[in-house]
C-alpha cells in the first residue's frame, strides 16, 4: 500500500462508489478506481487529496474479508 501513486491523472480515473453508499450523505464514503495493477481509494469528500494504492490482490482480499463482517 502506499498513500502516492503514480497513476498519472487521478481526475481522468473512472472513480465510482460502493451501491451501499447512503445517498442523504452523498459525499460521506470512500471512492475507488482501478488503474494498472493497483486499485485507487479516496475520500470522497476531498477528492483531491491523497490517495491510497493497493496491489489488486491485496484488494481482493480486503473485499472478501469485508464482506464476511
């Protein structure tokens, strides 16, 4: 994981948010995009703050467990 990818334009990312997202707070989540062998995740509330990148299995597996909770 690392809090500076170096996934070139964030704002050209196709970013999206979980369908669990609370629509009456619309911007209180987190976002995701992929890139090139990593998965973009940032806040969305300041979407031109940092970013954290995971490697694509290292997501996977962060998912499944989150999923299990």
């Amino acid at each position: 994981m690392t809090d500076n990818p170096s996934a070139g334009d964030a704002s050209a990312m196709n970013w999206f948010k979980s369908s669990y997202s609370d629509s009456s707070s619309g911007n209180n989540c987190v976002e995701v995009a992929a890139a090139p062998d990593t998965v973009l995740v940032r806040d969305s509330k300041n979407t031109r703050g940092p970013m954290l990148a995971f490697e694509e299995s290292a997501w996977a597996e962060f998912t499944t467990y989150a999923a299990e909770g």
